[in-house]
C-alpha cells in the first residue's frame, strides 16, 4: 500500500506508513465498522432534524388558528353590529349602504362647489377692502398734512374789484400755484396777499404789475380772465421775498441784468406750472401782443433800460430755461431754477452780471444732481450767445 505523505509502500496488513508514520487512508476507506458508524450517525441527525421541523410547523400552525379565532371574535361582534343597524335602516347589504353614500356625495357636491367659490370671492373682496382701507389711511394722513401746511404757512388773497364765480375761480387757482411753488420750496410769509381788479383808466398804460411796498397785485379787469397774469405778478412777489430792494433804485441800469432774470423767472415758472412755453394765450386772443412762445430759440442781447430788461432780454432767459426743462424734466429744472435764485444776495444782484447767475446755477446742479447736467446747461447759454 502506497503512502499518501512519503509515497513509499506498506504491506497491506500495516495501519502505519513504516517510514514516515502517516495513518494509511485505505484502513480508513475499508474499515466498514467507521463507515456504518457514520451512517448511523447521519441517519440519527437527519431523523432528529426532521422532527424538530414538523414540531415547530405544528406549533406555528396551532398559534395561527388561535389567532385567526380571537380576530374573528373581536372583529365579527362590530359587523355584526354594524349589519343589524343597516338592516335596522333597511338595508339589506353594505353595497346598498355605499351606494347612499355616494348619491349623497354627489347631491352635496354641487353646493361645497359654491360654498368654495363664495369663500374665494369673500377672501377677494377682503383684500380689496384692506387694499382701499390702507389708501385711505394715506390719504387722510395727507389731508391732515396738507391742513397743518395751509393753516400755519399759507398766503390767502384778498381779491378786489371783481364776485361770484369768477372771483372764486382765480381764488382757486392762486392757491393751486402758490401749493405748486410750496413744493419748490416756497415758505409764504403767512400775510394776505392784495389781489386789485381794476379797470383800464387806473393801469397807467400796463395790463398788470406787483407793488411790492403795498403788497398788492394790479390787473387790469379785461384780462382778469387770464391766470398767467395772476401768476407772473405773485411771482413777483415770491422772487423778491429772498432779496430786499426797498433801498435800491428800481431803475438803476446796474442792474438790468438781474431784472431780465427775474422777470424771465416769473415767465417761465408761470408756464411750467401750465406745462406749456405758451404764456397768455388767453390774453392773446383779445388782440394783444401779450403772448409769448418760449419753444422758440431766442439770441442773447444786452439790456438798454428797463422795459427792454423787463420784456424782450427777459423773454430770452425765459427761452432758454425752457429749454433746460426740455433737457431735464420739469421737477429738476423748476427746482433748480428756484433754488438757484434763492441763492442770490444782494451783491449779486447789484453786480450786475448774468454769468454770476448761470455760475450759481451750475453750482447747484452740482449739488443736487452731482453735476451731471453741467454740460447740458453751459451749452444752451453758451450757443444763445451767453458766455
């Protein structure tokens, strides 16, 4: 016999390799006690298996019929139950039942439709009402603010000379033009302003002019249909609250100059204020010359005396703010306009140089608007010949 370790041969007999030891296989091959051994061992644990495998499906089959009959007990009384009341109510089955249901169902259906959209449209008309409560909270606000301004600071003008309807229409409009220069920032001094319709024989040649010592505005009663008569002369006032001439000599050529400005100030705000370069149309059509268009572009020139400050040289001024407006829109322009005028003293007046004024006005584009209109600005005094 061959060993399997040292492959040297053994008798038959041998259990043992002789030279190496090694148990020989064959004995345990041909040992047929060892191999009945074995087999009686596998059959035992093979038996044993499968009588703990039928115990344990017994057992599970046991626990699940116990189960399913305690189930049945506690869920059959509610059927039972729930089938007697049916049959009470006379329904023979639970189809019958599902079936009432779901025409019911059906019959409410139509009206939780409704019920829904009605709410939608409650929910809706509550945002409109929130929506129109809040503006109105706004608006009363600025009708609170709008009162507090018109009774502390607001001028009132006593109008003369003319009643009725036409008395209450240039009321109405005086104070829409003074709320207009308010908002530029205009702080009325709180005094009546005298308002005289007069007739033609008292104007001593002149349809309109301000008197700044008795405080009254003079208009003759042919044009006091016209606002833009009512307008210039309370310009008149507003421009010359900021400087006081009461000791200057209203004729002095000195300062004609300065004349021209303000009066083409006093145009100009009187025609933005009625979004039109067209001043006293109304008065045009009686056939006057009192109408003047500021859209058309009109060349500098030097005042010779006071009528050609206060008309022809102030109609050029008044050309070319318009224009500047055309540039920048009427909210900068007339604030720029104003504010720059307010910035004058007396010395710049009395120097008599219309460049101090376009330099004042640059100054204050550069603090209001940072200077970004600058160019724009010199330009059209510059191509109208003022330098």
């Amino acid at each position: 016999m061959e060993c399997s370790n040292c492959k040297s041969q053994n008798e038959e007999s041998k259990k043992y390799c002789g030279d190496c030891g090694t148990y020989l296989l064959s004995n345990i091959i041909n040992d047929t006690d060892l191999k009945n051994r074995i087999e009686s061992i596998l059959e035992k644990k093979l038996k044993d298996r499968q009588v703990v495998e039928i115990e344990i499906t017994e057992n599970i089959v046991s626990k699940l019929a116990s189960w399913a009959k305690l189930f049945a007990y506690f869920i059959g009384i509610p059927l039972a139950i729930i089938l007697f009341i049916l049959g009470f109510l006379g329904y023979n089955s639970y189809s019958g039942f599902t079936k009432l249901i779901s025409n019911t169902e059906n019959k409410i259906k139509p009206q939780i439709e409704q019920a829904k959209l009605k709410v939608d449209s409650i929910n809706k008309e509550a945002d409109i009402l929130k929506l129109n409560f809040e503006k109105y909270k706004r608006l009363d606000k600025e009708v609170e603010e709008l009162t507090k301004t018109v009774n502390v600071i607001a001028e009132k003008f006593k109008i003369k000379g003319i009643s009725g309807d036409r008395k209450s229409k240039i009321e109405s409009s005086l104070n829409l033009f003074q709320n207009y220069l308010q908002n530029l920032g205009y702080s009325p001094k709180g005094n009546d302003v005298n308002v005289s319709i007069e007739s033609a024989a008292t104007m001593n040649g002149t349809a309109c002019y301000y008197d700044g010592k008795s405080n009254t505005m003079h208009i003759d009663s042919s044009y006091s249909d016209d606002p833009d008569l009512f307008f210039r002369e309370y310009m008149h006032r507003v421009l010359y609250s900021k400087i006081d001439l009461t000791n200057s000599d209203f004729y002095d050529k000195n300062k004609f100059w300065f004349y021209s400005i303000e009066s083409g100030l006093a145009n100009y705000f009187t025609c933005s204020f009625n979004d039109t370069p067209i001043f006293a149309s109304t008065s045009a059509k009686k056939g006057n010359d009192f109408e003047i268009n500021f859209s058309k572009k009109l060349m500098f020139k030097k005042p010779v005396d006071m009528n050609d400050a206060m008309y022809t040289v102030s109609n050029m001024w008044g050309s070319a703010f318009w224009e500047i407006r055309l540039l920048l829109g009427k909210d900068i322009a007339d604030k720029l306009f104003y504010t720059s005028w307010k910035a004058i003293s007396l010395n710049t007046y009395d120097n008599n140089n219309p460049n101090e004024f376009i330099s004042i006005l640059l100054n204050t584009d550069q603090i209001i608007e940072e200077g970004k209109n600058k160019i724009g600005i010199k330009e059209i005094f510059d191509k109208r010949g003022l330098k």
